[in-house]
C-alpha cells in the first residue's frame, strides 16, 4: 500500500477515501441574483442541482449539458463554481456588515467574495495576496461577483501587521499540500519532509494573523489537506506559544480533530477542531479550527 494511505489508516477508512469522487458544486452569489431565482434560471436551462444542506448557499450539480465556468449566469457572477467543503471555513467565521476582516491568502477569490456576501458588501474587507501573478484573478472574481467593499493588497500574509490594521476576524486558509483527492499526480510530488516546511509557513502565517486580531476576535484556520502536520500540530503549537484558545464549531458534519498521531498526543483544545471526511459528505477533506485571541 502506499505510504501516505498507510498513515491515513490510524484515522481514517482508507478504502472507502479512496473510491471518493468529488461532485462540482457552485455557491449562489445573492449580491446579485436571488437564490431562488437562480435556481430557477439553471433548472429551466437542464442544470440539476441538490441543496447542500451544511451550507447556506451551496448546491451539488447532479447534471448539467454545458460547462459551468462558461455559462451567461456565471460571467454575470450570479454564482461561483465552488467546492462544497471549501464554503464551510467563512460559515464558520460568520463575517458581519459591522466588522473589518482579513482574508489573509486571498486568490482565487471564492472565500473572499463569499466573506463579502456574508458581509452584505458593507464594513470593511481586506484582501491580501503575496503572489502578484495572483492578483488579476482575484480582482476579476471581486468585480464580477459584484463585490464593493473590498481591497486587495498585494503582500505576503506573514507581513500584514505592516498595514497598520487592526482586524473583527480573520480567515487564514492556509496554503497546504492538498490531498491526492484533487490531484492526480499528487503521490509522485509529496513528501513527509514537505508536509514540515509548509507546517513552518502556516504556523508564521498564523502567529501574524493572530498579531493583528483584536482581542476577543476570531481567526478561522483552514486547510484542505488530510496530514497531522499542517492541522493539528499547527493548532496544537499555537495554544502553547500564542494568546489563543480554540473554540466548539458548531456544524451539522464532520468529526472532532485527533488527540494523537503516530504516537504524538495533542492537547484537548485541539478537538474542538473539525475535520471534514470525503467519504462522509462527498467533499475533499477539510480542517478547520475557529480561534479566538485572549
């Protein structure tokens, strides 16, 4: 068996994970088109779609006869082709019309267009992306989606206590290795010693994130990978050297992170993380932490 599916096996059924196969699903963008009505509009065009019932605004496409990336609805930024899991982390942040938020790894775009609707285009919305080729991507999306209380930084998350701002809440989705769910090629490319140094850009990105979030404020911390290394040791290290504690997500799926891996305990705090399991809910896995700074 391969060496990465022999570790899963101490938390996860790793034949079941790896018959998973991820449906398309999008997000209804209601800053421009209300959700029924564009339920109606793909459903009059053949394109079959199924509540996500985790979600707000989330729908699997059971069938459609064209691309959704081209159709008329999608240029017009009516919804975003988005996988189901990847709109939990914003769901769990909550962002309000009152609050200034970070999105501190910002493009493509899906998560901070979906911050900006759950914001109503109103407070106030950072955007902060270190790789300039990124940031036309980024841009189009906002304006597309019809987002307007937005700007975007091109700089490295590490350093946005070099904006001066003080933040409500934050989402760090972390950059991370992803999972062979969503890359063919992924078993040739990765390894253990990898997993370590995206593990050491995460915990900087975090101990920024946390330098800049006023007290009492939330940080999401998200990754779409399945390794210990980059969710629960991150989590585990910032309870022990940050002014933080983690806090119950409160979400219909998913199961409480793990207490230990290959012989390394986490401490209890660490499970009121959430993982979210493929196999369980037709999505590519998720970790996700809600933070909140002493």
């Amino acid at each position: 068996m391969n060496v990465f599916l022999k570790r899963y096996q101490e938390f996860l059924d790793v034949e079941k994970l790896r018959k998973v196969e991820i449906p398309k699903s999008i997000r209804v963008n209601t800053l421009k088109i209300d959700e029924k009505e564009l339920v109606k509009r793909l459903s009059a065009e053949n394109v079959q779609l199924e509540k996500i019932g985790f979600l707000d605004f989330g729908y699997f496409v059971k069938k459609s006869a064209f691309s959704l990336g081209s159709a008329p609805e999608f240029l017009m930024g009516y919804y975003y082709v988005q996988e189901a899991a990847s709109q939990i982390p914003v769901r769990i942040l909550n962002p309000n019309e009152n609050e200034t938020v970070l999105d501190m790894a910002a493009s493509p775009g899906g998560k901070t267009t979906q911050i900006a609707q759950c914001m109503n285009n109103k407070g106030i919305l950072i955007a902060a992306e270190k790789e300039k080729h990124r940031i036309n991507a980024l841009k189009n999306n906002i304006e597309r989606l019809g987002v307007k209380n937005c700007i975007v930084y091109n700089i490295d998350g590490a350093d946005v206590r070099n904006l001066g701002i003080e933040f409500d809440k934050i989402l760090l989705d972390a950059p991370c290795s992803g999972s062979f769910l969503t890359d063919p090629k992924w078993f040739d490319k990765k390894n253990i010693r990898g997993f370590k140094e995206r593990q050491e850009l995460q915990k900087r990105l975090l101990s920024a994130g946390i330098s800049v979030l006023k007290k009492g404020g939330i940080l999401v911390y998200s990754t779409c990978s399945l390794e210990p290394e980059e969710n629960e040791e991150v989590i585990d290290w910032a309870i022990a050297n940050l002014p933080v504690k983690t806090e119950k997500i409160e979400l219909k799926i998913g199961k409480p992170a793990l207490l230990e891996f290959e012989g390394r305990g986490f401490g209890k705090e660490v499970q009121k993380c959430v993982r979210i399991i493929p196999y369980e809910n037709n999505t590519q896995p998720f970790f996700i932490a809600k933070i909140a700074k002493k």
